[in-house]
C-alpha cells in the first residue's frame, strides 16, 4: 500500500464517464483536480456507448457485486431528480437465436440464484412485459429484467463536468495524445501533445482503449481486447417502447429526444480503421442494422438513422476490470474496463477513495493491475 494520504493535487487523464467521475468524486473530497483529455469531454468511447445498466448474464460474484453496486448509485442519482430524459430505469428484456433454448434457461436460473430479478417470458408475450415491442414466435424464450436501465453518457458527462468546474476543478481539452510524468519512480502528472505539464501528487489513467498504450509508455503491460464498434442514433420517432432491447441482431435502446441508440457486434469485421485512428464502415451496413431494430418494433415504424459513431470499444484482454494503483509506478491509478456506463458512478467513487487515503478498497481487490502487471 503507498501511503496517498498527502495526493492533495491529482491529474485525471481521461474526458470519458470514468475520468470525469472519478475527478468529481476526488474534488468532493478536497482535492484540487486538473482533468485532462485528448479532445472533447466524452468525444471518446462514452459518446457512443449502448450504457445499458444491467448485470445480467453469468459473471464472477465479485464482478456481479460491483455492478450491482454500480446501478444502485445510479438509482441514488434517479431519485434525485425522476425527471431527467437521460437517466431511466424501465427495465430490459434479452433474447437468443431459436437454436439458444437451454441457454436462456440456464441464464435465467443463474440470475435468480444471485437474486437478480429475471422472468422467463415466451416471446409471444413479450408485449405484456414491454410495451411497443414485436412478439415473436410462440415456444421461443425471452429473459425479462424489470430492473435494469440505461443512461446517456454524454448527458451525465456534461452534468459531472458543470459540478467539477463549480467546485474549483480544472478541465483541459485538446491535449492530443498524452503520456504520464514520472519522477524518482512516481507518477507526477501528464504531459500534453505540445509538452505542456501538468504536474501533481497523483495521476488517474482513465482514457478508455487508449489505456494500455499509455501504461506501455512506462513499461506497464494491460492486455488489450478492445474490438472496433459503432453506435447509431435514430431520427424522432413515435412509439411505445422504453424497455433496452438486446437480441441476436439488434440491441437498442430509448434515447433522449424521442431517438433511440442501436449497437451491436455482427458488423464489426466491415469496420476500417485507417492509419490516423479514424474509423469508416459503409452505410450499406448502417442500414440493416437500423433495419434490424425496426423489425423489433410494433406496428409498421421504420427507424432511419440520423448519424453513427464509430470507434474502439475499452474491454481489457481478460475481459475484467482493471482498477487500482500500479505497483510499478506508484502513485499511477489506473481505471480501465468495457463496463464504463454501468460501473462509471461507482468505480469514480472508489478510485478517489483510494487515491485520497491509500488504502485499498475491498471491492476491487480481484481487479487489480498487477494480475498480469509487468514491467518490460
């Protein structure tokens, strides 16, 4: 453990729903924070998030834990304030291929054994549990989860950053690609594109697919899974659903201003990445997965999209969570995982905790760096 306790200047390097949390909940606690990120404050991984809020599936109990701890905080954040567009809790509703009967059984019967609520539905059904959505083929399987939710990260993002600059934080956009200080052995501060410095006790990595690049600048390797993706928002439309919707060619949800925002992962091997980091597919694809997603909704409504984002999706080699200090350069914390949108509240919330007093918190002791940390 390094003792954090006098990390009174912290730079965040990240302008995603991980960085701007996390610098809200240090600056909460009396640090003087600069956050600082590539471009625009969510232009990255977070402005074309799904942020479907959920622990549905099968995952570690550990994993399961905090993001059921996650979606609590967002819930904190709903009663706040019911009213906001951006942040809803109407529940999901999941679906395999025909030839994924025996799955969806086992998936059910894994959430109800960790108490996640989950109903088995019939496809037929599945309008009596959302209202606006197809119902597909009798004897087919849906899971319905009234719990989970989903929010729009650029919205969240836009209110974090107003409370960060209120309490006295400072936000620096357009850095350019970044790298982290380190002096005697420790992190103290980031560097910007054109060599400006900004120097302080502690650093936060939080800059989404460009992580491990980062950390393999001070010899740190994180493996990297990261796979290309896209997320499309819809034209206005008027309907019914407000369930997210996750199915075999389409996963959707409500979005504010009557859109809605589609993803999924079918396509991502016709997505180019060029050689300056930009990303293109053709529309040719853009197109059926709209068309996809039409087909989910009742009565004869045909989306149209009205843009599309197109980039690196964070998710370490493992699949897991990394949080925490690195021991091979103290005073670096790095927060880095595909579960941004869900475990963004609660894991900016524990990351301040760590660097502001130095100990570890006990809910990311199975995410720590140094599972596979080594130094080249």
């Amino acid at each position: 453990m390094t003792d954090q306790s006098a990390a009174q200047r912290v730079i965040v390097l990240g302008g995603g729903i991980l960085g701007v949390s996390t610098a809200v909940h240090l600056v909460r606690g009396g640090a003087e924070v600069v956050l600082v990120t590539e471009a625009e404050m969510g232009s990255g991984a977070s402005g074309r998030s799904l942020s479907w809020l959920n622990s549905a599936g099968t995952r570690s109990p550990s994993y399961h834990l905090l993001r059921l701890a996650g979606i609590d905080r967002y819930r904190t954040l709903f009663a706040a304030d019911p009213a906001r567009e951006w942040l809803r809790f109407d529940g999901g509703l999941w679906w395999p291929t025909p030839d994924r009967t025996e799955a969806a059984r086992a998936q059910h019967a894994h959430e109800v054994a960790n108490g996640y609520e989950s109903h088995l539905v019939d496809r037929a059904d599945v309008g009596r549990r959302a209202g606006g959505v197809q119902a597909g083929p009798s004897g087919q399987l849906a899971i319905h989860n009234p719990g989970e939710g989903w929010v729009s990260l650029p919205h969240l993002i836009q209110e974090l950053a107003d409370e960060l600059v209120h309490r006295g934080g400072q936000i620096v956009t357009g850095a350019g690609h970044c790298s982290v200080t380190v002096q005697d052995g420790r992190a103290r501060g980031v560097t910007g594109a054109d060599g400006t410095s900004w120097r302080g006790d502690a650093v936060v990595v939080a800059c989404g697919a460009q992580t491990p690049a980062v950390l393999a600048d001070l010899g740190v390797d994180i493996p990297d899974g990261s796979p290309l993706s896209m997320l499309v928002i819809t034209e206005p439309v008027a309907t019914e659903v407000t369930t997210v919707l996750n199915t075999p060619r389409a996963a959707m949800r409500p979005n504010p201003g009557s859109t809605f925002a589609i993803d999924h992962s079918w396509y991502e091997d016709h997505i180019v990445e060029h050689e300056d980091g930009t990303c293109s597919i053709d529309e040719i694809y853009v197109k059926e997965l709209v068309a996809e997603a039409s087909a989910l909704l009742d009565g004869d409504i045909s989306l149209e999209a009205a843009s599309w984002k197109l980039g690196r999706k964070p998710i370490p080699g493992d699949g897991q969570p990394v949080f925490g200090e690195l021991e091979a350069v103290p005073g670096c914390h790095v927060a880095f995982t595909h579960s941004g949108a869900t475990l963004g509240l609660i894991t900016g919330e524990l990351t301040a905790y760590e660097v502001l007093t130095g100990a570890r918190h006990p809910l990311l002791k199975d995410f720590r760096p140094e599972r596979f940390e080594k130094t080249r």
